[in-house]
C-alpha cells in the first residue's frame, strides 16, 4: 500500500514539475461583443504577450487548431484563434462592416479579454492586411509578426483589385447566400486593398515571411506573386524570407513544423526582450 501511494504522489510531483509531462492548456470558447455584433473566440490560455492568429479571407479560425497544442506546448503563451466578421459563428455588422472598422474591433475584443498593449500576430493570405492596419493603428504594440503567404502590395496592385472583384461579379448572388463574410469581403476588396498600400510602407516591427512556392494561382501569375512577396520581404532589414518551395498557399498544412518552429523563434527573439 506505501508503495501504491508513493509512486502514485511521485506521479503527480512529475506531471506538475517537468515541463515536458506539464498539463496540456485547455481550448476555451467565448463570444465577444464589439458593439453592434459578436465575435467567436477560441482561446488556449498561458502567460505573456498573447498570440494572435489573422486567417486568409474565406477561412475562420479553424485553420490554426493544429498548431496551438504544440505552440503552447513549446512557448506556454496565450493563444488567441477568431472567427472574422461573418464567418465561422461569428456574427457581422453589415452597415459598418470594412478593414478599418473590423481592426478597430479586433482590439476591442482583446482589450475585452484583458490584452491590452502588447501582441505577436501571426497572419495567412488575406490576414496580411488585417495584421498591417492593426500595427499601423496601434503603434509600439506589436513586437512582431510572421507572415504567411501573405498577399503582398507589390502584388495586389489596386488595378488587379478592381480586376478580381470583377470576376467575381456576376457570382455575388449565389455567394451572399453562402456566406455574408466573403460577401463584403469580395464588395470592400478595393477598399481592403487601398489600406493595404496605404499602411505597408509604415510598418517596421521584425518579422518573419514564409512564401508558398505553389501560391494560389496559375503562371504566370504565380511566380509574379512569389517574387513580389521576396521584395516585401526584402524591403527591410528586420524581416526574414523563407521559400517553402513543395508548400501551397496553407504552409502550415503542408509544413506545420517549419511555421511552428518560426513562429517559436521570432516570438523568443521578440516577445522575451
């Protein structure tokens, strides 16, 4: 029985004090009011400066779920997952509904949480811009970001803007019905991509860009995407390029490892300052 009960308490002493048996942080859900609509948050809670996750455009916070197990595993950071106006559960504001407006209630919602003045945000695709105006808007908060595959303003001139939105053009019908979210997203594209040229040259914060060598569209547009992506990249000096040559547009799907291992160094050369 002595035997039973010792190395049962010598179980529990082990979980609790080496970091590699530690509890595993537990996913929380929870809407968050912004004003005139809610948003859907799922949280891994830990201690220090917060991760924040901005996913491409049509995608809710789902994409990332892989990623925060070993992310808290590794940093024990807090780990913030949303789902953008209109997708997922979240709800949407369709007055009001623009970039501007919905960064502006993105720290709303973190302020909410009990963040309030220092962040690391990792963003995807669409989630570039978001990531931009955010640091823009908040100056000195963000002490870095990793970008992923992120749509580049070398790339998203405001005359391929027009052109996508016209595209997709006789397709709104049938896509407000699907989804409200890609719905204004596809209406505000122009504008979306205004801010992003209006923000790209200001932001200065170290980051790490990791590009796709599949991105999401066909030659020759593909290389023309890559290359612009390297120039952004290029532009400044505390930024950092990696070319995922075998990854499609989702590195983290093809290469979680090396977007995890990215993410774990900027966060310690950034967050841990």
């Amino acid at each position: 029985m002595y035997g039973l009960k010792y190395n049962l308490l010598l179980s529990v002493f082990l979980l609790l004090t080496l970091p590699g048996l530690a509890v595993k942080a537990q996913l929380r859900d929870t809407m968050i009011n912004v004003g005139n609509h809610n948003l859907h948050f799922t949280l891994m809670e830990g201690k220090g400066i917060p991760i924040v996750f901005e996913s491409g455009g049509g995608n809710d916070a789902s994409v990332w779920r892989k990623l925060l197990e070993p992310l808290s595993s590794k940093l024990g950071a807090p780990l913030i997952t949303y789902d953008r106006a209109g997708f997922g559960k979240s709800e949407i504001d369709t007055v009001n509904i623009s970039l501007t407006n919905e960064v502006k209630d993105i720290k709303t919602a973190l302020q909410q949480l009990g963040y309030r003045d220092r962040y690391f945000f990792v963003a995807q695709s669409f989630g570039g811009n978001y990531t931009m105006k955010f640091i823009a808007t908040n100056p000195g908060q963000v002490v870095g970001t990793v970008m992923i595959d992120i749509v580049s303003p070398y790339f998203m001139t405001m005359e391929r803007s027009k052109l996508l939105k016209r595209e997709y053009a006789s397709e709104l019908d049938l896509i407000k019905k699907e989804s409200l979210g890609f719905y204004h997203l596809v209406l505000n594209y122009e504008a979306s991509t205004a801010v992003l040229h209006e923000v790209a040259e200001k932001i200065n914060v170290p980051m790490t860009v990791i590009g796709s060598g599949k991105s999401p569209f066909e030659e020759p547009d593909r290389s023309l995407f890559i290359a612009a992506l390297k120039k952004f990249a290029d532009q400044k000096s505390n930024r950092r390029y990696i070319l995922a040559e075998n990854a499609e547009h989702h590195v983290f799907y093809d290469e979680p490892d090396l977007v995890i291992d990215e993410i774990v160094k900027l966060y310690q050369q950034t967050a841990f300052e």
